[in-house]
C-alpha cells in the first residue's frame, strides 16, 4: 500500500446509511442493494492513493454526553478499542451469534490526541474520552472493509453535540474542514430518513387496511422528506447548502423522519466539513417506510 502522505487536493468526505446489525445477515433484495451500495463506498477508499492517515467518524450512535451539556465534544482515546454490540433489538433469542460478531481495526490515539487538540485550539470545547466502537461504525465498515480487504488506515471516533442545535453540526463540521487537506478521510454515518415511531405505526395498526393505510402514508412522508435532504446536500456552493439544510427542521416531515436528532447530525457534520463541494450521492436509492439508506460524496 501507498504510505500516508500529505495529498496534493482535500480527501473526500462521505456520509453513508449504517442500518443496524441486521445489515449483515438479512437476506431481503432490498438489503442487498444496501449492502452492494456499502461494498462500492468501501471499494472506492481502498483505492484513494495516498493513503489517508485516518479515518475521521461520526456516528448516530456517538452524541456527546447529556452530562457535558449542549457544547462540549467528545474524541475517542482509547488504545486497542472493542466493538460494542450495542443493538437497539435484542437478539439473545432470534440470533445470538451477532454478540459474537469482530471487525479487527486500527486505533491512533496519538492522532486522536492531534484532533482533540485542534478542535480546543478552533475553539470547540472538547472531552477526552475511552469508549468503544458503535455498530453505526463497525457494523457498515464490516461490509465494506471485509477480512479479505481490510482496511489498512486507523479511525479516530468524535461525537457529535448533544442536542437540537443544527447549526452547531454545520459548525463542528466546519473545524473539521482543514484536515481534510492535511490527510484525513472524513466519514459521517447516520440516516437520511430514521423514524422507529412511524414504523410502529404500521406495524401497531389495528388491520391490515390499516396497516395498508399507515405504510402509504409513512412511505410518502419518508420519501418526501428524502427528496428535500437530497436538494438541499447536494447544493455544491457550502453557504447555499448550509441554509437549505437549517430551512429542511421547518417541513412537517422533518419530525416524522426524525422523532430524535441523533441519526441526522451526522450528515450535517459532513457537509460542514466539506465546504465547496461536488457533491455525488452515491448507488442506488433506498427509501422505506420510516427509513432512507442515503450515501453522499463531498469531492
């Protein structure tokens, strides 16, 4: 492999749709263009030249401590970190194999401590903090760094804020975007549609005319608020897009796709550190009742 040096342009940044763990053994066409969608992204970093010196991530599943307050970030220090298998399900009875499930990866505290230190000096009130690998990192990177093509670049875990500020991930984003010139691959991972609520709805309906009724109307509202997200992330000049993002918590589908912020931030982050952009979204659209399966680069 190329060694990691300083590239001649900015490395991309990318948002992709994790899913949950049921990613890697669920069977249905559907996740099979999730996956293929995955591989692809995968495929396409193995193959950047020079090598990145890390993988920077951002996780649905990584928000800043409720005890930091609404201001504070946290960056992962912790050498020789472990895999949480932290499932929203419990799969003790259907598939206890997935608490079973590895994904080898490289740690850098060393550079996680460079990060930690260029977020202070930005002026971004950040936590040194040792945890463990989310299943929004681990459980994607399974598919699309798989044993036989590993990936060869350690990742550096940073959170988001805790909260509803949105313009404070643009913001994070933003600190972020001088690293992308300096070597560091930038990868936010989350939902474009991520609504367990709406999803009950159907599957709680008392009929199936009901059920009928419910999924139609929570299809269109996913669909719908997919549509917006993607006008609005793919604007290539960073101040139009920022705006357009902020302007998309006014729509009445934005609650409905997202009862609880966490899984959104993620793309917000990313396009903040993007900046000016070309922006691609990436495979094949996946949009369900209740979840969207977006991937986005920033070049």
């Amino acid at each position: 492999m190329p060694s990691a040096i300083t590239p001649t342009r900015p490395l991309p940044a990318y948002f992709i749709g994790h899913a949950g763990v049921n990613l890697l053994f669920d069977e249905s066409p559907r996740n099979h263009i999730v996956q293929d969608n995955l591989r692809a992204i995968g495929k396409e970093i193995r193959e950047i030249s020079p090598r990145p010196k890390a993988i920077i991530t951002f996780s649905g599943h990584f928000e800043a401590g409720e005890i930091h307050g609404p201001g504070v970030i946290e960056v992962n220090v912790k050498r020789g970190t472990y895999i949480l298998h932290d499932f929203v399900n419990d799969f003790h009875d259907s598939r206890p194999s997935v608490y079973e499930y590895e994904w080898p990866h490289q740690d850098a505290p060393d550079l996680a401590a460079e990060i930690w230190r260029h977020l202070t000096k930005s002026g971004i009130k950040a936590k040194r903090v040792e945890r463990g690998v989310d299943h929004g990192i681990w459980v994607p990177f399974k598919l699309m760094f798989p044993p036989e093509e590993p990936l060869d670049v350690p990742i550096i875990q940073v959170s988001t804020f805790y909260g509803y500020d949105l313009a404070s991930q643009i913001r994070l984003g933003e600190a972020f975007q001088s690293l992308r010139s300096e070597g560091y691959l930038i990868v936010g991972s989350g939902m474009a549609v991520h609504s367990f609520s709406s999803i009950g709805e159907i599957v709680n309906a008392p009929s199936d005319e009901a059920k009928k009724l419910a999924r139609t109307k929570v299809l269109e509202e996913s669909r719908t608020f997919d549509t917006h997200l993607r006008t609005a992330v793919t604007k290539r000049n960073a101040v139009e897009r920022k705006k357009a993002l902020l302007e998309l918590e006014s729509l009445p589908e934005f609650r409905r796709s997202h009862p609880t912020i966490e899984h959104f931030t993620p793309i917000l982050v990313v396009a903040g550190a993007a900046g000016d952009a070309e922006v691609e979204p990436l495979g094949v659209d996946v949009v369900e009742p209740g979840m969207s399966y977006l991937n986005v680069r920033f070049t």
